[in-house]
C-alpha cells in the first residue's frame, strides 16, 4: 500500500534511506525532531516540531525535518513516516 505525500521525500541512498519533509510551526523558532522505529524491515518515523525557547517573531513558520537512517541491509523495506498534518507510506529498495 502506498500513501503519497507531495511534501514528505523518501530516497534509498546507498546502504540508507533518507527521508525530507517540511514542517509547519506557530513561528520560525523550532526544530525538527524524529522518532525512529525499526521493526524487521518495517521502519516508522515520526517527525515533530520542538520549541527552541527563544525570543521570536510571532510569524508562521516552516522548518525542514531530516532523518537518515544508514548502515540498512540489501533488500526491501516499508517506510511509514508521520508529520503533524502529513503522511506517506511506501516500499523501498536498499541494493
């Protein structure tokens, strides 16, 4: 089963996936956080926006989230990655 979303990219790079998406904020002042679970070759990554407890503009923001998970052995993998408002779900090949 896949589930696309324009926003979130999953890309096999070597022996690891990389995984992009933005995320959305009250302002410009977080940061992306991930969650990573790996189960046999099942891999679910939730992706979530932390505070940075600064002074900011009060202003909507968007930060870019950034997981690679490396050293994944030869063969196919399903990816599930979660994001406040946003989903994908797909199979991915590590060579």
């Amino acid at each position: 089963r896949e589930v696309a979303s324009p926003e979130i990219q999953i890309v096999a790079e070597g022996k690891s996936v990389v995984i992009t998406s933005p995320i959305r904020t009250p302002n410009p002042c977080y940061s992306a956080a991930g969650d990573v679970k790996i189960n046999g070759r099942d891999i679910h990554v939730d992706l979530t926006a932390v505070p940075n407890h600064e002074h900011c503009i009060q202003c909507i923001g968007e930060i870019s989230g950034k997981v690679v998970i490396q050293n994944l052995t030869k063969g196919w993998y399903g990816v599930d990655v979660r994001t406040p408002g946003t989903a994908a779900i797909t199979t991915i090949m590590i060579e």
